[in-house]
C-alpha cells in the first residue's frame, strides 16, 4: 500500500457540527429494510476514545486483512485472510478474489522484538494434504480464541487441489494449537499438522448441516458459558460455493440466517464436533460480513448482531434493526415497523470493535471503529450514501438488555490523517481490521467499562492493524484500495461533559462554543453544544459545562 504521514491529526471535537441529510434522498437507491434510522447522538457515551498510529521501528509489517487470528503472549498470529485491498467487481472470479491474494502463510508478528517471521503452509514438508492447505488460507472464516487453541471455521478461499480447481467455502473446523502453530512458524522441527486438527460437521447434526454445518464466511464465532458447559455458536454468514463474478445472481450462494451450536472437546486425541441445535432460518437474518458482538443479553450471556449487508431486494440495502441472539441462542429482533424500533445505519461492515460491559448502568456498549456505512461523516457532516463508502470515524451501540432500549453515538473520535503517498488522499481505516486487546477482557470476550473507567486515567485498551485502506472516501467514484499494514493505538478516557473543543479542559473556550450554537437546533442537525440533547442550546447546557470546569477526570 502507498507509505504514510505517520504525523497524523486526530479528528478535532470543535470542527464537527454534524447536519443529518434528509435519509429519503438515498432511500430509492437501496432497498433497506426501513425508510428511516434513529438519529444519531454526538457524544453522549460514559466514555471517549483515541486513536493514534504507532511508530513501528522493527521488520516491515506485512498488509493482511480478513484473517484468523490469535494471541500467544507478546505475539501476534494471523492465519489466512487477503494481502490485497476489497475484492474487484469485474465479471472476471480470477481478477476479482485472484489466488495469489490469499495469504498463504501463517504471519507471526513478535511485538516486544518488533519482527515478523512468516512459514509457507504449502508443499509436503508441512504435513497437510492440498486442501487442507487451502483452507488454511481462506479469508473471512469464523473464528474464536479459546486459552491456547484458536477454532477457525470454514472460510471463503481457492482450492487448487485437483483439475477441478475451484473457488469455495470450507466445510472443516480447524483446531489449532496456537503455541505450536508459533514455535513451528518460527522454525522448530515439527511439521504443520502437529498443530492442526481438521474436523468434520457433526454427525448428529439434522438433514443438510450434516454436511455443511461448518461451510460459512462472513459469519462470526462465539464462545459461551452456559450451566451444563462450553458451548460454540455459529451466528450467521453464508456459504458462497463459487467465484464472485457478475452479479446481481448468485446461483450457489446460500445465507445461513439462523445460529448453529454445538460442543467439542478440544482435549481428545481426535476431537469430533457434537450438534447441539441451530434456530429456525428467518429470513430478517439473512445478514453477512458484519458487526457481532459478544453481549450480556436477557437470560444471561449472548451476542448481538448489527445493521448490516444485505437485503433481498434489487438494488440491495442494508438491515437496519439489530438481532439480539439470546442466552438459549435463540434469534430475536424487535418490530422493523414500530417507530420506536432502533435503526441503525453508521458502521454496518465488519471492522475493528471494541465490545463492553457497565454492570453500574447495565448496558453493553459497542464500540465500531471505521469501516464502511450506510451514513458516513463527509467533511464534518452526517451523510447517507447509497454507495456505503467508508468511514473513519468511531461509534458506539449502546443496548441495555433489562428495558430493550438502545441508542447510537458518535464518538467524535477517528483514525487520524493519514495520507496516501500516490494520491494525496486520506486513507480510511478499519473495515476488517484485527483488534488485539491491551487489558484482558472477561471470559465472554467483553471489557469492564466500570473497571476501566474506575481507574480515574487514560487506559491503553488495544492495538488494531491490518484491515482495508480506502484511497479516498468512496462517495463516487469508487477509490482504490489496499491491504494496510498500519497498526493503530486505541485509548479509553472517561467521557468530560462540556469538554467542547476536546483539549481536556473545560474552559472558557468551550463556554465561546456553546455561545455561538445558543438557540435551537436547527431541524435534523445535531449540535454537540447540545449536551442535553433537548434541542437546544441554553441555560441547562451551560450548567453542565460549568459543573464539569476545569481539568478532565478531575472532579
């Protein structure tokens, strides 16, 4: 990918104010599962994000998105994924997904050395027959990290086994040995199947998941804890079994639009996957390459899935109202035509997230990091854009399952501007981007965010790197793209009310900007002098910026 500026400047509180376009100038252009979204709210949140890049001074980094990946100490391990940018739209499957652009060795990269090592995973030495191999390079499989194993399930890839070559989606779960997948990368004696499990659908699994209960991408995989033990949820994706041509068709292409369970022991000698259920198909999630997120849900632990790609219709939009996947992983969503119904359209497209839990005020709050959205902010205001270009800058869900109520929050936070080299662009960040977390999450895969707010400072939550470069935003027309090798700092503070121009100090120059937005809020603007969020800009916002004078984090 093009070098970088690494002096970025991270998005300034005080040049946003954000004006909501009218949603019904873009809604004949995507057939959306609603004709409206929920407003978004300018800050609002417990808490404040930054972002900054990371001034790697080690081996070059290699450019790698839409890969497994796991954590073995102070090392990183990518399996799989795509060295090149989004995938082309020529009716040419070879250009578009071409072979050469699966990753087709397992990265490790050594963060307290600041090297890489990387190990082929072809030929025989390695133990794995032809397609074994191949699927070790899919892109967008579904995986999870549970202790020292990382359980990766099919994936979207090219096996070039035989004389019927072909693209495909995987129909194995892989059980991987994460530390001896590192020490074979690095050199050991071993061979690559020491360290590999393939394992089969379940045989117990009903009429067609006996065959394919694992052939998905574009889904995601969870661990959770349930009273008789471990269970492993398969939420949603698709199986896509050819190449990705001229559209709008595709033939063999099958949505999931239900979650699978099922359990294993990842001790046996030969592990075998035992069926544990999988909910009726429904078509309102028929939903892939997305945000999920692990959840406290009702009942217990659980996932939610966000708005997302795509709907059935021509030209295809966007789902909109969330699906809560609840602690008996059964599928729920609320009433697409009810007023109230949250709706969701900023960060749609799977990227970077940041997943927690306020026990104090329970709520779930999702954090999206970039990536690609139905509305996106261009040049400080709020836009919708039926193209779904992408998007640098950070929001968050917050979803309190007690009350069902939800809301969505821009973090008035981004990647920070980082140009291209060729054009001179900014490059956009996050869309399948890999996050690796600073603070350990609990057991569910969430951050304490009463925890990591008790704690009075800045705290250095997670690094995410890799992911697609975007030369340019992709209003129109489409920009370039590329895999990224930048690795980006995410810290947590907690949030400053009245902190206007983001310098973290409540101060005289706040009170000059919540003065020039005094008065009401013009109709479908959203104005962060608004502290409230009433409406509008008066005596009630003054006394909250006054309550919170002088340093943040101070009072």
């Amino acid at each position: 990918m093009p070098s970088a500026d690494p002096k970025g400047r991270p998005m300034n509180r005080k040049a946003i104010t954000i004006l909501v376009l009218a949603f019904a100038s873009a809604a004949s252009a995507r057939d959306n599962q609603t004709a409206t979204l929920t407003p978004i709210q300018p800050g609002g949140a417990p808490f404040t994000l930054s972002i900054e890049q990371v001034e790697w001074t080690g081996d070059p980094l290699p450019a790698i998105h839409s890969a497994a990946t796991a954590v073995f100490g102070d090392k990183w391990v990518f399996i799989g994924g795509r060295t090149a940018g989004l995938h082309g739209f020529a009716c040419n499957a070879m250009q578009n997904f071409a072979p050469a652009e699966f990753s087709d060795e397992i990265i490790v990269i050594d963060l307290a050395n600041e090297t890489l090592h990387s190990r082929s995973i072809g030929g025989t030495a390695s133990g794995l027959d032809a397609t074994e191999q191949a699927a070790m390079t899919a892109t967008n499989p579904l995986f999870v990290q549970d202790g020292e194993r990382l359980l990766v399930a099919g994936g979207y890839g090219y096996d070039g086994s035989s004389a019927g070559s072909h693209f495909t989606t995987f129909a194995t779960l892989r059980i991987i040995d994460v530390p001896g997948i590192v020490g074979w990368v690095m050199g050991d004696r071993t061979s690559l199947s020491d360290h590999v499990r393939f394992v089969g659908p379940p045989a117990d699994a009903p009429g067609s998941l006996a065959t394919d209960f694992f052939t998905l991408t574009g889904g995601d995989l969870f661990r959770v804890e349930r009273p008789k033990g471990v269970e492993y949820w398969l939420c949603l994706g698709q199986s896509f079994m050819q190449g990705y041509s001229c559209g709008p068709n595709f033939p063999n292409q099958t949505y999931a639009q239900q979650v699978r369970r099922f359990a294993i022991d990842l001790d046996a000698a030969e592990p075998a996957a035992h069926f544990l259920g999988a909910t009726p198909t429904e078509s309102w999630a028929r939903r892939r390459d997305l945000n999920m997120f692990p959840a406290r849900v009702p009942g217990g632990l659980g996932a939610v899935v966000g708005g997302g790609p795509f709907t059935t219709s021509l030209p295809a939009g966007i789902w909109t109202v969330p699906i809560v996947v609840t602690a008996d992983g059964s599928m729920s969503m609320d009433d697409p035509a009810d007023p109230e119904t949250f709706k969701q359209g900023f960060n749609i497209y799977h990227a970077a997230q940041l997943p927690m839990w306020s026990a104090s005020r329970g709520e779930n709050w999702f954090a999206v990091l970039g990536g690609i959205g139905y509305q996106v902010v261009t040049n400080g205001h709020l836009n919708t854009a039926a193209n779904l270009p992408y998007s640098n800058a950070a929001s968050a869900i917050r979803y309190a399952p007690a009350t069902d109520e939800w809301s969505e929050h821009l973090l008035l936070a981004s990647y920070p501007e980082v140009l291209s080299s060729s054009s001179g662009n900014p490059l956009y960040f996050g869309t399948e981007t890999a996050v690796f977390p600073l603070v350990d999450p609990d057991s569910h895969g969430m951050f304490d965010l009463d925890a990591l707010l008790a704690t009075g400072s800045p705290v250095e939550v997670a690094l995410v790197f890799g992911g697609i470069a975007c030369d340019g935003q992709g209003l129109l027309p489409l920009p370039t793209t590329y895999g990224s090798n930048l690795m980006f700092r995410v810290t947590l503070s907690a949030a400053c009310p009245g902190d206007l121009n983001d310098d973290g100090l409540v101060d005289g120059a706040d009170i000059t900007l919540l003065l020039a937005s005094w008065g009401d809020v013009p109709p479908n603007a959203i104005v962060p002098a608004d502290l409230n969020g009433d409406g509008e800009v008066n005596g009630a916002d003054l006394s909250i910026l006054l309550a919170n004078w002088g340093p943040c984090g101070k009072r």
